[in-house]
C-alpha cells in the first residue's frame, strides 16, 4: 500500500512508529500479518523505534461490532495488520508479538 492508496472503510491509519521492545539488539525483523518485511524498503530503525515507510492499517471496531464478534454472530473482514517484531535479548530470540503502533 502506498501512501497514495485509499485506506479501506472500517480501517484507519494507526501511525508509522513502533517503540522498540526495552533492552531490544540486533538481529532485528518485523513481520506484517506474519510475512517478515525488508529492512529499509518497509521499515528502519532510528532513534529506538521501528519506523514504517507507511502508515501501519488498523481495524475500527465499534462496541456492537465488538459485542457481535464476541457473541459469534459474526467475524471482522476488514483490513488489520498485525506486526511483529524478532530481537535480540541477552543471547535469546525474543517475538513482540502485535506490538502497539504510534502515530
């Protein structure tokens, strides 16, 4: 998606910015809905935050959406991207998994 294309109704651009897990080194990857992403094409890391060449797609869920999907009446079909991140913490591989997004 770039930044020219029409975010889907019942979505939202959540942000481009993503706080680094504390104590986070390299080898770092980020995954978008499980599909790792390149470094520098989708993604970079400055200043302790993962930051996203574009906006990162988030689903608007209102409380009877909510309510719906909890009581199975039915499921979401809107666009949501979930992103993870793989670090680095004392020697062990770490997963953040759908890490918050920050405008």
């Amino acid at each position: 998606m770039s930044d020219d294309e029409e975010i889907p109704k019942g979505s939202y651009a959540a942000g481009r910015r993503a706080k680094l897990p504390r104590g986070a080194s390299e080898p770092i990857r980020v995954h978008i809905n499980g599909v790792e992403q390149p470094r520098g094409e989708v993604w970079d890391v400055r200043e302790g935050a993962i930051v996203f060449t574009r906006p990162i797609v988030k689903e608007r869920v209102s409380t009877g959406r909510w309510l719906a999907m909890y009581l199975g009446l039915f499921g979401s079909y809107k666009k949501n991207e979930q992103v993870d991140v793989e670090y680095t913490l004392g020697g062990q591989t770490k997963l953040a998994a759908d890490i918050d997004i920050q405008p």
